[in-house]
C-alpha cells in the first residue's frame, strides 16, 4: 500500500510468535507481549502472538514432567500457524528434566515442526536465561524464585552446570501457579534486598516466566547498579536473537537496551 503524502513509507514486517505456555500461566502472555509492544514503538517490526498450552496447576516435578511431555503437540500446532518463532515459556518445568535438556527441548520441538513442513526456530526459558547471562559476562549471579526450596536448588545447580555461580538464592515457597503469577510485579523490586549481591554480575529478578517482575527490573538496576533480568526478559531476547532482530525493548534492562 502507498503512504499518504506527508507520511513516511511503512517498512516494517510482522512476525508471528508463538507461546508455549502452562495451562495456569497467566504472565507470558502478558509480559512477553508488553516488551515487544513497548518495542513497537521505537522500531518498525510488529509482533502477533499465538499460543498452545499444556496442563499444569501445581509446580511438582509430576505435573511438570507431564506437562513437558505435551509440548510436542503444542509445537505442532503452533507450527500449523506457520510462526516465525516459539518460545517454551516454563523454566523449571525444562531444568528439571535433567542437565543441559533445553537443548534436547529446543532440538525436538524444532524437528516437530520441520516435520510438518513449517519449521521454526524453537527457543525456552530455561536456555534463554543462561544464554542471557552469557550475553551479559555473567559469572556470579544473585536470584529470587517462587519454587520450593528442592526445585529452587535445582534450577541452581542447572544454572551452575552452565558455568555460572549462584552465590545467593530467595525461595518464596508457592506452589500454586495461578498464585505465582498473582503477585506484584513490583514485589521483587523490594525481595531483591534481602539477597547477598557482593561480588554478583546481575541479578535475576524471577527465576520463573510466571512470576511477574516486568515492573521491577529497571527499579532494581537503579538501586543496586548491576544488570538484572528476568526469565521473561531472557526469552524476550531469545525470541528477537532467534528471529534476527535487534535485541531492544524500552525498560526492560540491560539485556533489551540494544548493546548485546
């Protein structure tokens, strides 16, 4: 379509992204998308997104280990919509599958849909998060989870396999996911206190993509001046690293500032 006169020609291209989300997940869809707006605004891609979800209520190895099972059908159907990307927005669900698996997740999913003639590059949570410490030159960092205690020693001792030291840890201790992705977003602006930081390269204000913590992490780097993420801010970065795209999103962090 030609632009009106007086208008600058459109050059931007849509992409569709698809959601791999925990049937009780209700902050993927929200935070994921509110970055990718909010990016919208400076650069001329534009995003839909399209999601498959997967049972899970409560966050316990069982319920997280069947829900993965799912998430080849998920990929499936996502692929059906021919997406330019998807992300598996369940961190401990993939970390507690054993060591390293998110790249055995991300390989599968991407040969389903290969297999159904409509490939696309599938990213999760769990490899984004080290894969944006990484970016950052993160070796020691510092992070608040909403598990329990077990599974938040569990996505520490996957972080750390990565070859990235955990020096401090927070556990709130929820088990229900709908009450995860209740609480303020601008909880962990406060919660990031009580961690030890000293010697930290960043900070990781939610270990989970359903624990909310949008709203916190820029409040965060202006209190302790170190680089913070979050599982959705990594995924958002994977996301556009996966797609070609600048990595840019207006208050989202270090990360999403456009520099790595």
């Amino acid at each position: 379509m030609q632009a009106a006169e007086g208008q600058a020609p459109d050059n931007s291209r849509n992409y569709r992204v698809g959601l791999i989300v925990p049937s009780s997940n209700t902050t993927m869809e929200t935070e994921i998308p509110a970055m990718l707006r909010a990016r919208e605004q400076v650069l001329p891609e534009r995003f839909s997104f399209h999601s498959s979800r997967m049972r899970m209520k409560s966050v316990t190895r069982e319920e997280l280990a069947a829900m993965d099972r799912d998430s080849d059908r998920c990929a499936l159907e996502l692929s059906d919509a021919r997406v330019d990307a998807m992300g598996y927005a369940c961190l401990v669900a993939i970390m507690s599958m054993g060591l390293g698996y998110h790249r055995e997740s991300q390989r599968r999913l991407h040969e389903v849909t290969v297999g159904n003639g409509l490939p696309a590059p599938v990213i999760t949570s769990a490899g984004a998060l080290v894969e944006g410490l990484q970016a950052l030159g993160a070796k020691r960092v510092s992070i608040i989870a909403p598990y329990m205690k077990p599974l938040t020693r569990m996505v520490i001792d996957y972080i750390e396999n990565e070859g990235i030291e955990v020096i401090d840890s927070v556990s709130l201790e929820i088990h229900d996911n709908l009450a995860v992705g209740a609480r303020d977003p601008k909880a962990p602006a406060e919660l990031w206190k009580q961690l030890n930081t000293k010697g930290a390269d960043a900070i990781v204000a939610s270990a989970c993509v359903q624990m909310p913590s949008l709203a916190s992490v820029p409040l965060i780097e202006a209190a302790s001046g170190l680089p913070v993420v979050s599982s959705a801010v990594c995924t958002t970065y994977a996301l556009l690293k996966s797609l070609g795209l600048e990595r840019r999103a207006p208050n989202a962090g270090t990360l999403l500032s456009g520099r790595y």
